[in-house]
C-alpha cells in the first residue's frame, strides 16, 4: 500500500494542509468538527481505486484562518475554487458531519465537477423533535464517547487525545466549529430550500447509534435529495468511516459501481 | 474611597442539593425550580436593600446582568434600575451590565441607558460587558463572534450619544439606515462608562486607552493588584496617570462584632455562593472562541472550576473581607493600599444570606467602616514615590 503524501496548497490567500494518496477518479473526503485527523484505514482501503484527496479546512488544525471566513458557505465557494485549481472532474466528493454540511452546501451551489456525494452524519439542516447531544457543552472525554457506538474504541481515542502537543489544534479547531455552527446550531435555514437541486448520485451514511445526527437525519436528507440512497451501519455512532471503516469504504464503492454501471 | 452596594440578587430560595445534582445553577439549571411567589418577595426585598443602602450613605447602588440561572435574577437589570431610578435619591446607579454582544440591536442599549439617565437627571454610571460564557449557551449568541459585536456595539452606542442623529451604521454585525435615539443622555458627553472584567489583559488595556473605570471582578487580591498595575502601566503608555478613581474591586464584605462570629455567620451563605451558584463546568464558563487559545490553555490549566472553596479559602486569598470591624478596616486598607483602588463594589447580601442579616451588614459597613474609608485613598503611590 502507497503512503499517503502530506502537502501544502495555496488556494488564493489561503494556505491549507493537504493528505493524498492513490490513483483514479478523485474523492475528496471534507472532515468535520473535530479536523482533519490520520490517515484512516478507509481512505488507504479507498486509496486504492481512488485518488483520495483530504484537506484540512482553513482555520482548522494547521491550515490558514483566513479573515474572510464567517459561515459554512465561505467554505463551500472555497472548495469550488480548490476544485477549480487542481482542476478535478468527476469527483466524488465525500463528507463526514461539518464538512457533510459543506459538501452539501457546495453541491446546491455548483455540482459541475462533481460526479457523486456523500453525507456521512452530515450536519447542515434541522429535525425538528430529534434528541441530540450538545456537543458544546459536554465535557472532552464526554464528547468522544458520544461519538462512538464501541466505548472501548472511544477510550481508545481519549487515551490518543490527551497528547499536549495536539491542545493547539484542537482548540483552534473547536473555536472555527463554534464560528461556522454555533447558532443556528449546525444547520442553515437556508439550505433546506435548495437541496433539490442536488442532481449527482447522493449517498447518504449514518451510524444506527448517530447520537449527534441520528439516523432520523439521513432519512430527512434524502426526502430533500432526489434519488438519494441511505445506508444505515449497524453498531455504529457518529464516524462509520472511523468506526466501521471496512464496511463504509465497502459501500461507497459498491455505491461508486452501482452508479458507474447505470451510468 | 467610595462604595457601591452591589447586588447579584441571587435566587436564595434555590435547593442547592438540587444544584449540585445538576452541576450548575446555570443554563440547564431547571426554572421550575423558581418559585413566582418566592421569587416576587426577592425582588422586593432586594431592592428594598437598595433603597435602605441610599439612605446608609452608600455612593452607589450596582445591578449585573446574568441569564437564565439561579446566580442573578437581573437577565434585564434595566427594568430594575427603571425601578430604583426614583426611590433612590441620592447614590449613584450603576449597571455592571449590559452585556452587549448579546443584543441584536445595540441602539436598544443607548436607549434603555439614556432613558436611566434622564430619569436619575444623571446619577447612571454606564456598564459595557461581554457577559460570561455561559450566557452564550443561553442566548443562542456565538461566542466566537463576542469581541467583534462587543466592539462594534460600543462603537455604535457612543456615537450614538455623541453624534448628532440621524446618521447610518454599516458593521459587520449591525447595520442601521437611521440612529437617531431619543432620548439623548443627560450626562455630557455621556453617562460615565465602567468596564468590569474577569482580568483578560485585552480588555484592561482598552479599558485604560478609553480612560473607563475598570472594574475587577471576584479575584484574589493578588491578582487584583496584578491587573491595576497592568491598567495602569497602560495608561501611561497612553499618554495618562491612571487615577485610582478609575480602579474598582468588586468584593464581598461582612461585618459582625467578632471574626468568629462574623465567619460562622458568612460560612453558609458565602460558601452556597462559591460552591453551588457560581459553579460551572468549563464548557460552560469558555465556550470556544469566548476568549484567545491563550487564554483558554491557561484556564484549562488552572482548573479553576472544579474545587470547592471554604470561606477560609476565599478570606486567605483575599477574595472577601469577613470579620469584627477592626479586622475589615485594616484589611480594606492593606488590600486598597496593595492593589490601588479608589472603588468598593461591595456585595453585602450574598449567595443564601437571608434579609435580616444582609440589613444588619449594610447597617455595620455604613457605621463602621464607610467613615474611615470617606477622605481615605491608596497609599501606594506615596510610598513608591518615597522608595
């Protein structure tokens, strides 16, 4: 298996830190609230058929915080204008919680360049009557365990998260979530409107034990995205690329195929 | 040095196991735990302690504002200033408020203040905060955007009352075709504006570059001592002598015969002040972005809001002054001489201390301690000009 290559990238004023590796049609793969993290299993699993792609938000981890950068559809622009500049067609474009939301965001704006999305527990629309945890006011170790359905994996995680030397991304980190989705919490009233204009195969993953965007949100999305598909992981929270990543990496190619075949 | 009677109007009805329970007076704090009927006789009786501190001879009666807790129940201190505006005659009013970033509309501030100043025929001393974290939980306002509407909210509210109207306001968080308020303050050019703060180093250096009263909340004296310094070796990077007149200790003070007596009085009430309604988790008290990473590695570091703290702790520290009226004089003199100040928001009800006994201390620090304080003023100064 190819290692993974770590760059930066200047997209106008804005340097961004960069993970890629493989070859084939691009999927860039937008991290959420929590940035950017490693290199995971399921992106050198995808890596093989795919040239995986995976930036780090600006005002996230070590990427730039550029003073333009206000709301989740700053984001949206900025990542049509990262597709403009490596010039990507045919993109899978794939997208775990906040950065789910940007994806969305960014398809409703401009799909040209892109040839599949896919929302894993995605943010960016709200359910009305739907329990969910405050993310905001839970405590770290609290949060990482809301985040997975296995708690030996989530203190796994804990045990990784207290490194002094990652403090400064991660505060930074959670000061651009707080930025982009502190109120209205993690939606945009607006986005509801426009998602039918999302024409590219969706596919829409979620964990059956989402406890920030339960399942009942992927089942939302896909009555505003025509067409779209969703599929529920079993024994799974937040992250089924981190926690079940065999079996996401297994269904977006199975959902990459499907769509390729009909196409 | 002057005194103002500071009041937190505390829910002091509220069932601190209960709190405890909840971890926090704040937020989720539930309010079916407010009692209308109890609640309403609080409100009389607090500000009746207000009304009673104006005929003590105390310079000045001082609300906060604070939402959606048991800690205060000030969310909208205007409307109990409204109220104390003509039955206090005398003393200055002062709103240790408005916590601007808060507000969608800033020019409702310069209004509601400019009504107070009318109505006092400009005895209002004007309050700018930030509000603590938790009341970004509790208003829905994102805290990674309070300094940015701080600083246009003031900007806006000060011109507004210094800048003939109508003129338009294009911000990045307000915009206004026409500000024109009436009415305009009675005060010229405008009600004296007080700045109170936890300590962050921004504010106290903006507070002494505006030349605004700087009011230090809740902190061990030493700490105190450290932000006056630094207030005032900014002023003199500004060009100015800070006076002490522009430093102000909020602090708590209790009086009776004996310090025995005086700490075995205060214990419990003071001691539900610290230990239950000032608690808070840390996401609570610092949602992101409320302050700089800075700030927030070295809170996180310090833990502050974990351990509880006995009246012990917080007399050692310096935090409150509690004792015979000796022993208060002589502090109050150690601490105003130490840190530098010409100021005393003090607080005399306190946490679950119930009226009888906040009307008792009023009446000791009216009669025992005010007077020797009158014509008193730091002594640093003169000792640092003898060294």
């Amino acid at each position: 298996m190819a290692a993974h290559s770590i760059s930066t990238l200047a997209i106008r004023d804005c340097r961004i830190r960069l993970m890629r590796a493989g070859a084939g049609a691009p999927l860039v793969f937008l991290h959420g609230g929590g940035g950017l993290g490693i290199w995971l299993p399921c992106m050198a699993q995808l890596a093989k058929k795919f040239d995986v792609i995976a930036p780090e938000h600006p005002g996230f981890g070590e990427s730039d915080s550029p003073a333009w950068l206000d709301t989740v559809g700053d984001l949206a622009n900025f990542y049509l204008d990262f597709l403009d500049q490596l010039d990507l067609c045919g993109v899978h474009l794939v997208g775990s919680s906040l950065g789910g939301w940007i994806a969305a965001d960014l398809a409703v704006r401009n799909a040209t360049r892109l040839a599949s999305l896919t929302l894993i527990g995605a943010a960016g629309i709200h359910v009305d009557g739907v329990a969910q945890v405050d993310t905001f006011l839970t405590n770290e170790e609290q949060r990482i365990r809301d985040l997975f359905y296995d708690q030996e994996l989530a203190e796994a995680v804990i045990a990784g998260s207290e490194r002094p030397e990652l403090e400064d991304a991660a505060l930074r980190n959670r000061m651009t979530t707080a930025k982009l989705s502190w109120q209205p919490r993690n939606h945009d009233p607006q986005l509801r409107k426009w998602l039918h204009r999302i024409k590219v195969p969706t596919l829409l993953v979620w964990g059956d034990h989402d406890r920030v965007f339960p399942q009942d949100y992927a089942f939302a999305y896909q009555r505003l995205i025509p067409g779209a598909k969703v599929v529920v992981i079993p024994e799974c929270g937040h992250l089924p690329h981190v926690e079940k990543g065999d079996a996401f990496a297994a269904e977006l190619e199975a959902f990459i195929g499907a769509m390729r075949i009909a196409a | 040095m002057k005194f103002f009677n500071f009041h937190l109007m505390p829910y002091r009805h509220a069932d601190l196991d209960a709190i405890g329970k909840n971890g926090s007076a704040w937020v989720t704090f539930s309010n079916r735990h407010y009692d209308p009927q109890k609640g309403a006789e609080l409100y009389h009786e607090y500000l009746d302690q207000m009304e009673f501190a104006d005929k003590l001879g105390f310079d000045g009666v001082c609300l906060n504002e604070h939402h959606q807790t048991a800690y205060g129940m000030m969310p909208i201190p205007g409307v109990l200033a409204g109220a104390l505006a003509r039955s206090v005659k005398r003393a200055k009013l002062a709103i240790l408020g408005r916590a601007l970033p808060l507000i969608n509309n800033p020019l409702m501030v310069a209004e509601e203040y400019a009504i107070l100043d009318n109505l006092t025929r400009g005895r209002l001393i004007a309050g700018f905060v930030r509000g603590i974290g938790a009341e970004y939980h509790a208003m829905g306002i994102n805290p990674a955007y309070s300094q940015e509407r701080y600083a246009e909210a003031h900007d806006l509210i000060v011109r507004a009352w210094t800048e003939p109207g109508p003129f338009s306001h294009v911000g990045k968080h307000y915009q206004f075709r026409y500000v024109n308020p009436w009415p305009r303050p009675y005060q010229k050019p405008h009600p004296p504006i007080w700045i109170p703060s936890q300590g962050s180093g921004s504010t106290i250096r903006w507070a002494a570059r505006m030349r605004y009263t700087y009011c230090q909340t809740l902190s061990p004296i030493a700490a105190v001592a450290r932000f006056f310094q630094l207030y005032r070796d900014e002023a003199e990077k500004a060009g100015y002598q800070a006076s002490h007149d522009q430093l102000a200790w909020s602090n708590t003070i209790y009086v009776a015969e004996t310090d025995e007596r005086a700490v075995r009085e205060a214990r419990p009430h003071l001691e539900a002040l610290m230990n239950y309604f000032l608690k808070m988790p840390t996401e609570m008290l610092l949602p992101p972005g409320y302050t700089d990473p800075a700030s927030m590695k070295r809170v996180r570091a310090a833990k502050v809001t974990g351990k509880p703290q006995s009246i012990e702790d917080v007399i050692k520290a310096g935090v409150v002054i509690v004792g015979s009226p000796n022993t208060v004089r002589e502090k109050l003199a150690e601490y105003q001489d130490l840190a530098g100040f010409n100021t005393s928001l003090t607080k005399t009800q306190f946490g679950t201390l119930p009226d009888d006994m906040a009307r008792a201390n009023m009446t000791a620090i009216a009669q025992e301690i005010l007077p020797h304080f009158r014509d008193r003023s730091p002594q640093r100064t003169r000792r640092e000009a003898a060294e």
